[in-house]
C-alpha cells in the first residue's frame, strides 16, 4: 500500500476523524505538495476532497484576510511548493478535469534566470493546460417562484423544466487579446463569418474594431473607459455586442473545426452550477468582479476563479444564445406591463452573470435583462 493510500485512509475513517472535523470545521485545510510522482493516486486524492471539502483558491484567501470575507464551511487549499515537473505533467490534468484551484509557490529568481527547467515547465503548461473546460449535462429548473424571498422582475417567474446535454466551455471570458486574433484575422472584412443582421450592423457601422477600441498612432489600440483612454489592457474581457461574438464564434470554430458557439440560457446555469457558486447572498467579494466589490473597471479575467471557470459572475456580462421569452406561468406585472412583453420578439437576447458595476436585482443569478442584439451593455462573452 503507498503512502497516498495510507494517508486517504486515515483522512476516511481513522480514529480522531470526527474530533479533528470538529476541532477544525472553522479552520482552512491547506495540503502542501512538492510533486505529484503517482497521478493515480493523486487523482483520488483530489476526487475525495472535491466531494468532501470546499476548494478554495488565492484570491478567496486574500480576501478572507485583508477584506474580512468568511471562508466557506470546509475551506480547502491546494498548493505546491516548488514547480516539479509531476505537478505539471500528473497534477494540472487532474485538477482541471476538476475544477479544483491551486496555488504553486515557487522563486522568482530561478523563472527570472532563464534555467532551462523553468522554460519547459512554461511552454509545457501554455500548451496543455485546457482552454475549454468540460460542463457535465442534467436538469435545469428556470424561474423562481412567488416566494423567493430576492426582489425580481416579471419576466423571472414561472417555470420552465429542461435538460442540458454535456459541453465544454472556455475557461476565460473571451479577452482584448483574443479577440484581437479575430481582428487580425480581418474578421470585420469577412462576410461569412456574420450572421445577416450582424453584417448589416457591421455595414452600417463601419466597424473593423470593437466600438470601444481607438486606434493608436503605433497602429495599435488603446480603450475608451469612462474618464479617460488608456492601453488597451490584453487580459481584460472584450467589450462587444452579441452580433461580434456570434461572428467570433464562427471565426473560432472555422479556424478549429470544432463547433463553437455562445451558451445558451440552460447552459448558462450548468456552468453556474459547475462553479459552485450558489444565490447572490452567498458570493462575497471573493467570488467575482461585481457589485462594485473590488474594481470601478473590468480586471483580468483570470483573477476570479470558481470551479476552474474564471468570471462565471461579474468582470462583464456574458451574451447568450438565447432570446427572451416568459416561462410557463408568466404573468404580466400590472404596475409595469411594458418592461417585458416588447422584448418577447425574438430579437432581444439575454445576458448572464452581471458586471462589475451591477448591483441589486441585476447581480443575482435569477435576473433577465436583454437587449437587441446590437447594443453594449459592458457585455462581453465565453
């Protein structure tokens, strides 16, 4: 028997188990590694925690420490000390396949220095650690019911049963500097990519860029923000309406030749689900770019984390495929007939998830806001 096995052994079943859950229920687990030599066993390691603990990565550990935001009951970090290429090679896959986070603690020095250790760790890590992430399938219940106990809007009621079958889904917002690709690609010049509304907009526009990017006198570009222009940050998610990330999403699935496109509604909440993210009540700061928690602007959209997927809520919201509709059950407010009916055309689509700047009833899962298909709404996509 190894020593991994010994070890989950004990964790499972041994003697002081319950007193030592009890003595530690309020405390963070933090499992420290060096290498991981058996991915086997280490897989089994990582499936026992994530049905056992709350996984929980860096930024959720800032900011129970310097915001006072309360770890979630069972609060477990992974981390490793040294950039071991097992971890790389046996640990990354296992923890993606996941979602688990981890934090790998190693000196700068030696990644500054060019040790050619530390150029393959990188290279290998760019190229394998997957971009796309699997979402597993089942029910989805849409609607909430009259005695939920969050303010919402008519069009939120009723109830609508469905099933979602398996996908895979960008683990990141679609950044600047991916979507430059598509730019580069003279995706604004190429008819095909565009649905005939989109390349009516793009016509009638004139647009070879997203709106909010000004062209540089470097020929680069720069963002228009509220105040000011600054460089265009490369991590930050892209801005765009849903007629330009339908013709991303072309683009992206031509250039593949895997099917890509938007999520839908239903999907939307798997993800959701995948995240471990549960009502707005229970986010915290620590869970997203929203609700004016942290920032005034986007931020990276890999700095929160949440089952392995970055900005399932916040940073910006995210265009569906889906045009709004009532649910079985909807019924008109009366206080306000004219704020849902005139978008059940067909031709509004809904966005999920929130910004930064969202608040109130717009930074709750159940929330349904949609727009025509060519408007901003600090909107983004995945």
């Amino acid at each position: 028997m190894k020593l991994y096995d010994v070890a989950l052994g004990v964790l499972r079943s041994g003697p002081v188990t319950g007193a030592a859950r009890r003595l530690t229920r309020d405390r963070i687990r933090i499992l420290a590694y060096h290498g991981v030599p058996d991915a086997e066993a280490f897989s089994r390691q990582m499936h026992y925690l994530a049905s056992n603990f709350e996984p929980v990565d860096e930024v959720a550990i800032s900011a129970a420490i310097h915001d006072g935001v309360p770890l979630p009951s069972g609060a477990a970090w992974v981390t490793f000390d040294d950039g071991d290429p097992s971890v790389v090679e046996n640990g990354l896959p296992v923890l993606s396949g996941l979602g688990i986070p981890a934090t790998m603690f190693v000196c700068p020095g030696l990644i500054e220095s060019g040790e050619p250790f530390w150029w393959r760790v990188t290279d290998w890590a760019a190229a394998h650690v997957p971009h796309r992430v699997d979402v597993p399938g089942g029910p989805v219940a849409l609607g909430k019911t009259r005695e939920h106990g969050l303010y919402g809007w008519d069009n939120e009621y009723g109830r609508q049963e469905t099933s979602v079958s398996h996908f895979r889904a960008s683990r990141y917002l679609v950044s600047n500097s991916e979507f430059g690709e598509f730019v580069a690609a003279g995706g604004y010049r190429t008819e095909r990519w565009w649905t005939p509304e989109g390349w009516q907009w793009r016509n009638f526009r004139q647009a070879d860029h997203p709106v909010f990017w000004v062209e540089d006198e470097e020929g680069g570009y720069r963002l228009r923000c509220f105040t000011e222009e600054i460089p265009l940050p490369a991590d930050w998610p892209v801005e765009v309406n849903q007629l330009e990330a339908k013709a991303f999403c072309n683009w992206k699935a031509e250039t593949t030749g895997k099917p890509v496109r938007l999520p839908t509604e239903a999907e939307w909440y798997r993800l959701l689900a995948a995240s471990g993210l549960g009502e707005a009540s229970t986010w915290g700061a620590g869970h997203g770019n929203i609700n004016l928690a942290r920032h005034a602007s986007s931020c990276p959209v890999d700095r929160h984390l949440s089952g392995g997927f970055g900005d399932v809520v916040g940073n910006v919201w995210q265009w569906t495929e889906t045009p709004i509709t009532g649910f079985p059950g909807f019924e008109v407010h009366p206080l306000y007939d004219d704020f849902s009916t005139p978008t059940f055309d067909g031709r509004h689509n809904l966005i999920k998830g929130g910004s930064w700047i969202s608040t109130g009833n717009e930074a709750t899962p159940h929330s349904r806001y949609a727009f025509r298909r060519h408007f901003f709404q600090h909107a983004g996509f995945r």
